[in-house]
C-alpha cells in the first residue's frame, strides 16, 4: 500500500531523478510537472516516470508549477545556491508555500528534514536542487538520503 506522501519533482537529473527514484523505491505516490517534450540535461526525461508534461518548454515554468501545486518544497543542495536551484527557493517564498533548504553537508540533515516534515505535514512534497552537471554525485547522495528518510515516514 502507498504512502499518503505524495513526492513530486521536475524530472531533471541530480535531486529530481533522485527524489522520484526514492518515492518509487520506497512505495510512495509520485509525480510532477515537465516541460514540454519531456526536456532534461541528458535529452529527455526517460517515459519510465509517469510525469506530467506541460505546454511550455521552459524549466522555469515547471518549477513554478511544481511550487504552486505542492504543499511544501525540500530543496537539497551545496550551499550557496544558484540557478534553478535559486529560483526554486524564490517561487516558495514568491507563493507563500513552506520550504526547507538543506545543506548536504550538515551533520544532522536527516534528523532536521524528519522533524520539518512531522511538523508541517504536507500530502504533496516538491523536491528540488541541483541538476547531477552542476553537483556530481548529488543523485545518489540524495537518493541514498531520502530512501533513508522515506522509510521512517
């Protein structure tokens, strides 16, 4: 039986694919918005991954729609952050929707994303970051912490 946490992402590579990945290896619901012609770094989000693809074919706007249909955004990266990653950030606090950015570097990240989630309970959690081009090695990084957090939810 799924988990009521549905997990949503934009099906880029690095955190989103890590963030779907997850959800499917842990037995939660998934989904999310991609652009038009299922457009990512590596060519094309793999039809694998039941996705949502939208009119536009820019990343911006799947970021924003992500945003805006989720009930709250984790956003993993190495601080600082940049690019897509940033407006991610700027979408949530653009639409007044709950957030957490997380530093792959602190200590007690899992412990801190666990205590955030009990906290606002979202049904529908958008995960976000950096593409794997930008932070090598951020997918299994990722992956391997959210099946760890997933599985105590």
């Amino acid at each position: 039986m799924p988990n009521k946490l549905k997990i949503v992402s934009g099906g880029q590579t690095g955190v989103d694919r890590a963030a779907l990945d997850a959800a499917i290896a842990c037995g939660f619901l998934y989904g999310g918005i991609i652009p038009k012609g299922r457009l990512s770094e590596d060519g094309k989000v793999p039809l694998t991954y039941k996705l949502t693809e939208c009119d536009h074919p820019e990343y911006p706007y799947r970021t924003e729609q992500n945003v805006i249909h989720s009930d709250a955004t984790l956003i993993f990266t190495y601080l600082p952050m940049n690019g897509g990653t940033q407006f991610t950030y700027e979408c949530c606090t653009k639409h007044k929707k709950p957030y957490l950015i997380s530093d792959l570097k602190n200590p007690h990240i899992e412990k801190d994303i666990l205590e955030w989630i009990q906290k606002i309970k979202p049904q529908v959690l958008n995960l976000a970051g950096p593409r794997e081009s930008k932070q090598p090695g951020i997918y299994k990084t990722s992956k391997i912490l959210l099946e760890k957090i997933f599985k105590k939810l």
